[in-house]
C-alpha cells in the first residue's frame, strides 16, 4: 500500500511483504475521526510529533495519530492501569521505555465514533488539568 506523508517522502511503502518499508504513515482517516471529534473545541492545536499527528490542548499533548498505527492516548498517570484494564489499551512504549500516562489504544477499541469520543474526551480531559505551555 501507498500513502502520501505530508512534510515527509512523497511516498511511502507501508505493507504487502513484510519486509522492514521504513516509517508507517499514521492513519489519516483516524486523524480526521479526531479532529472531528475535537470539532468545535477551543484552543486545539494540530502537530506532528511522535511520527503521528497529536492533538494539544493548552500546547499539552491530548491525543494523537500514532505512526505507529492506533491512537496515542495522554492520561492521568495515577489512572494507568485502571484505563489499561480495557480492552484494546497499553502502556506506550518510548524509546524502550513503559511509560505511564502515555497509552496506544488500538483500532478495535475506537472502532465507533462513541468509542472514539470517550477515550478522546480522556485526553482533552487530562491535557486540560495540566498548566498551560507557553509558546
């Protein structure tokens, strides 16, 4: 499969045979199921970071795209194995590194637009608590 990366190679060779094809280009259909989630929120901020493209809220991470495919999820990390009880949802790990608070939700557990919202709603929620980046 081919996919246009915006600000990365023209294209990229994501699949077919397992071969290593380099970097996965994050899901652009699942970042536009988040920005329309987000719609009509104040104060949301597209980047690219973490090769995904990440939501923030207050310059504070909420959610993202993962380039690594699913959702990247910023939460309380006192509630991390309580949110990673669900089905579909880790700890992400970066640069070899468990971390608490930074969880991949795979695509079953967004699969509907209600699923989506809620784990959505968890990192605007916790992007929001935390003190405003300056720019």
């Amino acid at each position: 499969m081919i996919r246009v990366v915006r600000n990365g190679p023209a294209w990229l060779d994501t699949g077919g045979s397992g071969a290593n094809h380099g970097p996965m280009a994050y899901d652009l259909e699942l970042a536009e199921r988040i920005r329309r989630a987000l719609s009509g929120r104040a104060g949301v901020v597209e980047k690219k970071m973490f090769g995904g493209l990440s939501f923030l809220v207050g310059g504070n991470m909420a959610v993202g795209a993962s380039g690594q495919g699913g959702m990247l999820l910023r939460a309380d990390p006192a509630r991390s194995d309580e949110l990673c009880s669900n089905p579909g949802i880790e700890r992400a790990v970066m640069q070899g590194r468990v971390m608490d608070g930074w969880l991949r939700v795979d695509d079953e557990a967004i699969a509907t637009d209600e699923d989506l919202a809620r784990w959505v709603q968890a990192g605007v929620d916790y992007a929001s608590s935390l003190p405003p980046k300056k720019r």
